[in-house]
C-alpha cells in the first residue's frame, strides 16, 4: 500500500485534468505522482512477470511499439504498453496509472514502452530491460537532439540496461558501433534491408550515418522487397509476406524491427505465420498514413517531424495526389530545418496552413511546388479544405507537424482517436 496515496492523489488529478480539458492533460498525473513517488515508475516498470521491453531511436518507435504488441498479444502474451503520445517519464506514469491497482501493481505479463530517447536515457537509470529494441539515428528535434552522437550514446545507455538480447537496425552504422560494445552475455538480433531495397530508395533511409554493407540473408530480418502496402520479409532464409499500414519503406523497415524483437522476445514460442497475420491486420498508428473518414469522407494523416521522416512521408504519398493540406506548427520552431529535403513530387498544395505558414509557402515554392492558398489560420484553412469537393484523383491529404497534428486532431473531433 505504499503506493496507494501517490496513486489516489494521480487519480485525482487526472479527474481534474480531464474537467479542465476533455482529451487533455494526460501527462500531468504522472508528473504530479512523479514528484511526490519518485521511485514509482522505476519499481512497477521491473515489476513485471516477463520483464520489460523498450522500443526507441529517432524514428519509428511508435508503429514498431504497436506492430510488437500486435505479434505478441497474437501470440497469448499479455501486454501493457503506453500510447505513442506518452513515450517520456510523466506520460510513461500516466499509462501505469490508468492500469495500476491500489498497490500500484500493473496487471500484464511483460510490458512493451516505446520510449523518447532522452527521457528513456533517464528512466532506465536503475531499471533492468529484458529487450531494448533500437530503430535508427536521424537528424532529429534540434533544439533538443543537436548532436548525432549525442542521441547515439543516449540510446546506448538504454540498451546498457538489456539483459537478454538488444535489437538492431544493421543499415544504421551508429547502431552497429553500439551493438560491438554492448557485454559478450547480451545476445545482439539484428534487422534491415536489402541492397535491392536500398537501391530502390535513392534518397536513402534517412539514418545519420547508413552501414556502408548489407544485412546477409539468415543473419537476421531484411526487407527483400516492397510494393505499396505490401512487403516481403527474409526470416533467417524463409520469405514472409506481410501488409503495412501505409505506403513507404520506413514502415516495412518498422515491421521488419517487431518481427526480429518478437523472435527475441518469444524464442521458441515465435510463429512466422502468427507474426505475419498480426502484422498484416494493424492499422496505421495515429498520423502515420492513418487514413479516417471525416465529415463524410476518407482522408489521410501524415506526419512530418524530422528532415527525414519528411522526405520518406512526402516520397510515399501517391503520385497524383489531387488535394493537399500542408500544416507547420509551432514545434518547428526554425522552419529551414526541412529545407534539405525535396517536396517538388507534391506538384501542387491546395492550402498551407499553421503558424509557421509563410515559411512553409516558401519552401515549398522553391521545390516548384504550386499552392492556391496560404492560410495562417489552421482551424479556418481546415474547413475550407474539408469542404471542397472531392478530389478527381486520390483522397484528401494532411500533412502535419507534431503540433499541427494535435490541433488538427481536436478541431476535428479526433482527439481521443489513440
């Protein structure tokens, strides 16, 4: 029962929050139990029967975290896991909150917690992972993440905590110089693509720092190819067809990352054909290439947060796409941050929006993007575009930072969709 006042007070606080603003104010619990049980989040996350997995990286740990859970829980396994939006310490607690009984306990056999590569650089101070899965170093958030090399070595204070066995992706070379110090007892599992797959991607993956050699088959799991939604994975030699949730690599790349981690996970438990039909029946995860109906018709969600994901998030949407809504928040808070990146395949932006829209209108005219409007206002330039009829060729299209995103996603109603 030690727990039980931090527990009560949380639960308070979280009632409170969501009077103050519905949807909303989902991290202040945990911030608040934080600070009065500091030892709360460490204790329940090494409190579990079969331990504790970690997802993190620059990007992709939101869609590998659910298509993890998806092959696990397919697999019998009871899972807790936290919501992509609650991947630091004070969301983290939150999560445990909705969960916990009056002891603090978490019911679940093993949890599975993407976590932001800072934060989980902190949280796992004194806590023991089982697994620790490790998606990529990008160019990433940089009033936070300046520095490459700082971000590496962040992650590789998380993957210090593992146990058992880390994941790795083998394409990104700062994963690789981190996978050859980890201890002889940790076992390294290892996931990537092909040179074909590459080869077909002549932008690249988006890593920092890209291994200058393959992944060969049976050494781990490879992307051997992608067709829109569809994708083939190499399984120690055995192919495995599996869907995405969207179009693009990145996210085979992401499928390919929960196959391997499952296998560590499960050992001999792990069914190719199991882990395929999970992973074939997920949905996009909240902005990933989510398409939804809104107002009465479909529209796709893509998020845009680093040079990197931009590039492959716009390199992904299809040629042809008639209706597109480009939003930049406040969270880019130097819009020049994306401007090593190449938007010209859009062709044509029927609105750019948010706070940052002038710069954004700018950017994508000098890729010879046309645009028809520019409209600060992102709740006025939402309606406008919803309301135009639909489009002769694909569907309608939001392109969004983190910040839009969430101010999208309340204007339209969508904000507990997660």
């Amino acid at each position: 029962m030690r727990y039980a006042p931090a527990i009560l007070v949380g639960r308070l606080t979280r009632f409170a929050a969501r009077l103050r603003k519905p949807g909303g104010g989902s991290a202040v619990p945990g911030l608040v139990v934080n600070r009065i049980a500091p030892n709360y989040l460490k204790r329940t996350l090494s409190g579990f029967p079969q331990g504790l997995v970690v997802v993190s990286g620059s990007s992709g740990k939101s869609t590998t975290t659910k298509m993890l859970v998806a092959i696990l829980r397919a697999h019998g396994v009871d899972v807790f896991t936290n919501p992509s939006t609650a991947n630091i310490s004070q969301g983290l607690t939150s999560a445990l909150l909705e969960r916990a009984d009056w002891q603090g306990r978490v019911p679940g056999d093993v949890a599975v917690l993407e976590m932001d590569e800072g934060h989980g650089a902190l949280v796992m101070q004194g806590v023991d992972a089982r697994v620790v899965c490790l998606t990529n170093v990008m160019v990433d958030q940089i009033d936070r993440f300046h520095d490459s090399e700082m971000v590496a070595a962040m992650l590789g204070r998380i993957a210090a905590r593992a146990g058992e066995s880390i994941v790795v992706n083998a394409d990104d070379a700062h994963l690789e110089r981190l996978a050859a110090r980890v201890r002889a007892e940790v076992a390294v599992h290892r996931f990537g693509v092909t040179a074909e797959v590459l080869a077909a991607s002549p932008r690249g993956l988006g890593y920092t720092d890209t291994s200058t050699e393959r992944l060969a088959s049976g050494a781990g799991v490879l992307v051997e190819g992608v067709d829109g939604t569809a994708a083939v994975l190499d399984d120690a030699g055995a192919p495995v067809e599996i869907g995405l949730p969207a179009r693009g690599v990145h996210y085979a790349v992401d499928a390919a990352a929960a196959h391997a981690t499952a296998k560590a996970v499960l050992g001999d438990r792990f069914s190719r054909s199991v882990a395929a039909e999970a992973l074939s029946a997920i949905p996009a995860v909240f902005g990933r290439g989510e398409r939804t109906t809104v107002r009465g018709q479909p529209v796709e969600f893509v998020l845009v947060q680093n040079p990197a994901s931009y590039q492959l998030n716009i390199d992904s949407i299809a040629p042809g796409t008639e209706q597109v809504l480009f939003a930049i928040g406040s969270d880019v808070r130097d819009p020049s941050y994306f401007w090593p990146a190449d938007a010209s395949s859009l062709g044509r932006v029927s609105v750019v929006t948010g706070s940052k829209a002038a710069e954004a209108a700018l950017m994508l005219a000098y890729d010879g993007v046309e645009i028809d409007r520019v409209e600060p206002e992102l709740a006025r330039a939402l309606d406008d575009f919803l309301a135009m009829p639909a489009p002769a060729t694909g569907v309608k299209t939001i392109v969004f930072t983190a910040d839009a995103m969430r101010r999208t996603r309340a204007h339209l109603g969508l904000a507990g969709a997660e």
